[in-house]
C-alpha cells in the first residue's frame, strides 16, 4: 500500500512528466530493468509530453513474481472484503477524475467534455458496481446420493494478464481488472503503446488501498512486453481487447500453455433504419453509435448504416447536418466535441480508407464539420469525418476495421435483403434495428448475428450487462457478473461422503 495519500494533479504535463519511466510493480514506481524508454505524443500537436518505461520479459517476470506471491493472502481475504477494497478503489478514484480525464485527453487527444470525462467517471463506477458483487461468487450444490454432499465452488485462476488497447483504455482496463480483482485474482495489466499514462495513474491511486503486488501495471510495445506476459508460466488466464490479429496471436500463445483466454476484438457493427423508423432518433442514434466523438475509434462503431430506401436522402442530409453541427479543435478546450486521431501511423491509416472510399466508382465523400483553425493544432492528426454514399457492402470499406470517424450509408429495399447485407460480415460485435414495428424489431433480434443486439437505441458498454461478440469478433464476455464467474474463477466440484 502506497504510505502517501495522493493528491489529484491538475496540470497534465506536470502529471506526464511525474509519471515518465515508470512501471508499477509491487506497489511502487520503478523504471524498466533495461532503463529504456519511449516516447509518449500529444496526437493534438505532436509535442513529447513524457517517457514510458519500456518494459520487457525481466520487468514482467518480476512483476508477475509478485503478483503470484500476493495473490495468497489476496484469496484468503472474504470476498465481500475484496469487494469492499475494490469499491473503496473505485470512491478515491472519484476524487480523481478530473485529472485523469486531462491527462488522459493529453495523451490521446480525445476531447475532454465528451470523452474523457465520461470515461474516467465510468472507470471508477465500474469498480464500484464489481465491488459490491463479492459475495456473489458463489457455487451450486448437485444431487448425487443420499450421505453424500456434493458442490462446486468457484475458486480465483491465479495470476491473471491483461491486454489493453489505446481507444478507451481505462474503460477497457476496468472491465478486465475489476472482476478479476474480487474475484481473487492478482493482475498484471500492459498498457498500450500510445496511452500508457492514465492507466498508470489509476493503478497508482488503487495501490494506495490494495495490498502491493496485487495490481501491477508495465508498459511496453506488443512483442517485447505483451508476448513474454502472455507466455509466462506463472500467468494463468490472459485477458486481451485489441485487434483481431494480434487476438490470434495471444490466442495461439495461451494454447500452448493451455490457459484460458477472453478476447474482444474488432467490429463492423451494422445499424439498420426501417422506412418506419422515428428519423431523428435514428440519426442521433448514428452519432452516438458511430461514436464521432471519439474520432470512430470504437470496436461497436455504427461503421455500416443501412437505410431502407424512402428515407435515406433524409436520413443522409440529417445525419450530415448534425455532424456538421459538431466542432473540431483542441481537445482539452471544453467547447470541443471532436479530438484527434491518436497516432500518425492511424491517421495514414484512416486517411488511406478515405482515399480509397473517394477513388471507388459511384461513391460520394461527404466530409463533416470543420477542421480546427487554431494555428496550434495545426500538426495534429484531425481528421475530418467523412459520410460515404453509393458504396457496396462488399467494398473494403464496408468489410474491415476502419477505427476512424468513416461510415457508410447503404440503401436497401425490404427487410430481408438488410438483414443478409447486416450479417455478411466476418464480425458480430454489435447490430441495432430502428422501426416502429414489434414484428420487425423482435425477428431482428434473434436473427441478427451479434453479440449485442439493440432497437431503437445505441447504448455503449454498460455494468451488469454481458458484452462481447461471435465471429471474428472474439470470445467470451466482459462487463456482468457472469463474465465474472465464467472468465476469472474455476471451478472444482468438491463430493463428501458422509455415510
Ligand atoms: P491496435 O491496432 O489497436 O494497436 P493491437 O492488437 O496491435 O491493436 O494492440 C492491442 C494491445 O495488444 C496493445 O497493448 C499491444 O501492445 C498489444 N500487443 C501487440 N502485439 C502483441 C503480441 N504479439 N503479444 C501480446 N500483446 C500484443
């Protein structure tokens, strides 16, 4: 337990730089073993702002040693209790959230008000939620025989490793360490790349209530601190969101040692309008779903619009004049509604699929809102959000994973041929239906192929509410209590013979 009580730090870049080079390993601040680092860049203006560690097989061998010695005495503590310092996490993490949310603005550039505010905010409350469900890892008692006592009981995996992606890091952390934490697990987490530093920080205010060594937190690139915490013989379970590649890849990994994993991986998740649909609630559904806030970067961005054909000029010119409305500029400015791009090596990426979207015959580039005058931001990778019209489901930019402010409106003419157009797609993250008609809605819902399947709203991830897809879009579940059960605990069956 870190002796200090922290203070919140306002400034970000005094933040950054406090929190440059180092790994949280056993309850304190350390550098990597090798002492080397990288950079870590304000998307919004290509300034350094701090130095992550750079964390490789020997920091993840210690920290996953002490993890493994922590996780102990850990297990031995009543669940309720671990629960309790999970929920106490979760409290001192509110009184936090504001600095937080400008560092994690800094280093992302995702803009404050819409984005990093809410997610520091739903960090601390997902802790709470997982918190209070400490006595709720219970097992079941089987009928076997009279004199005898069978039952299964939920017992924590170990050490668990958890993989983060850059978009909505402290979120997706939450979701990983929260129930693997009351559930009796001790947790090594890699950070991503691009956004190592809000993570750190959250971790380093949890190591003030949990005991050392039970939370621990390294940075590094994939390859060189993913991989080696993947393979290491004292991880037990690995936990990853990110991409679908890099999914296999842990997936193959964890095979070899025969561990269980949780993947959640990318989307390309359809949003279908009936010509019935309330049009303003399916627009601003679009904006919502397709997350232009922050910049598409969302494994459930409403990447692929079907629009029945009556509506969509109207639902087009709508759903224009509403992104239009939105403004572009610096991020951590309050009037901001979209940031940037996190990356060059993202922004040449989305720029590409642009590119491509405008050389496709008959399709039309409708580019939203404004780029941001301010002379400042002017080596900052904003990206215009572009509405695509005229393209088909089987061009490039309906099949894959852009994860930028792109989507494509595709007209169609009845129900079914939207339904088999939403479902031809290698992903099943996500899927909404908007129509005024039960019948309608309640068949969408069953044949929909997602694991998340709306109507008439487009809810991002909630507590207590199972998310994670099928197809290529991964395994398992994250976010309730099942996932919880299903994906942090195992179970032994436990047989008394008491004739
Ligand atoms: P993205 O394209 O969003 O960066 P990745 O799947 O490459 O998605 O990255 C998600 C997370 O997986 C990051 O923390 C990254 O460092 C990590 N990662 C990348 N390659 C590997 C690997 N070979 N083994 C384990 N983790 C990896």
């Amino acid at each position: 337990m870190l002796q200090n009580r922290l203070e919140p730090v306002l400034d970000p870049r005094a933040l950054a730089r406090e929190l440059s080079n180092k790994l949280l390993i056993d309850g304190a601040l350390v550098p990597a073993v090798t002492g080397r680092s990288f950079p870590v860049v304000n998307p919004a203006t290509q300034e350094q702002i701090a130095v992550a560690a750079e964390g490789t097989a020997p920091d993840v061998d210690v920290a996953v040693q002490a993890a493994r010695k922590a996780q102990k005495a850990w297990a031995k503590l009543a669940g309720r209790e671990r629960g309790r310092l999970v929920q106490e996490c979760g409290r001192l993490l509110n009184e936090h959230v504001e600095e937080i949310a400008r560092l994690i603005t800094l280093e992302t550039g995702k803009a404050i008000r819409t984005e990093s505010r809410v997610e520091a905010g739903v960090f601390a409350d997902v802790l709470v939620f997982y918190g209070g469900l400490g006595s709720e890892l219970k097992g079941e008692s089987v009928p076997f025989k009279p004199g005898m006592l069978t039952i299964t009981q939920r017992e924590p995996i170990g050490v668990v490793g958890a993989i983060i992606p850059w978009n909505v890091p402290l979120l997706l952390m939450a979701l990983k360490i929260a129930p693997a934490l009351v559930a009796g697990n001790a947790v090594v987490v890699k950070s991503a790349e691009e956004a190592p530093l809000a993570v750190l920080r959250a971790c380093q205010i949890m190591n003030q209530v949990l005991p050392p060594g039970i939370l621990n937190i390294l940075s590094g690139d994939g390859p060189g601190c993913g991989a080696p915490l993947v393979a290491h013989k004292g991880v037990g379970k690995v936990t990853f969101t990110g991409s679908v590649e890099t999914g296999k890849l842990v997936y193959k990994m964890a095979a070899d040692k025969l561990i269980p994993v949780t993947l959640e991986l990318g989307g390309k998740s359809p949003m279908i309008v009936m010509g019935d649909a309330d049009l303003d609630k399916a627009v601003e559904g679009a904006v919502i779903g397709m997350r232009f806030t922050r910049q598409g970067q969302s494994c459930t961005a409403a990447s692929r619009i079907f629009v029945q054909d009556g509506i969509h000029d109207a639902f087009v010119a709508k759903l224009k004049a509403k992104v239009d409305a939105m403004k572009m500029g610096d991020p951590l400015d309050e009037a901001t509604d979209i940031g940037t791009i996190i990356s060059k090596q993202q922004f040449d990426k989305v720029k590409g699929y642009i590119k491509l979207g405008e050389e496709t015959p008959g399709a039309t580039a409708l580019r939203c809102s404004a780029m941001p005058a301010d002379a400042k931001l002017g080596r900052g990778y904003f990206v215009q959000p572009v509405i695509f019209t005229g393209v088909a489901n089987d061009n490039r930019l309906c099949r894959e994973e852009i994860f930028g402010p792109v989507t494509c409106i595709l007209k169609f003419r009845d129900y079914e041929d939207a339904i088999r157009q939403a479902n031809d797609s290698e992903y099943g993250l996500a899927a909404t239906i908007w129509t005024r008609d039960l019948k309608t809605a309640l068949d969408a819902t069953q044949r929909l192929e997602a694991g998340l399947v709306q109507v008439n709203q487009n809810l991002v991830v909630q507590a207590n509410m199972s998310y994670g897809g099928v197809k290529s879009s991964g395994l398992g579940k994250e976010a309730s209590l099942e996932s919880m059960l299903e994906h942090f605990t195992q179970k032994k069956t436990i047989i008394l013979n008491l004739a």
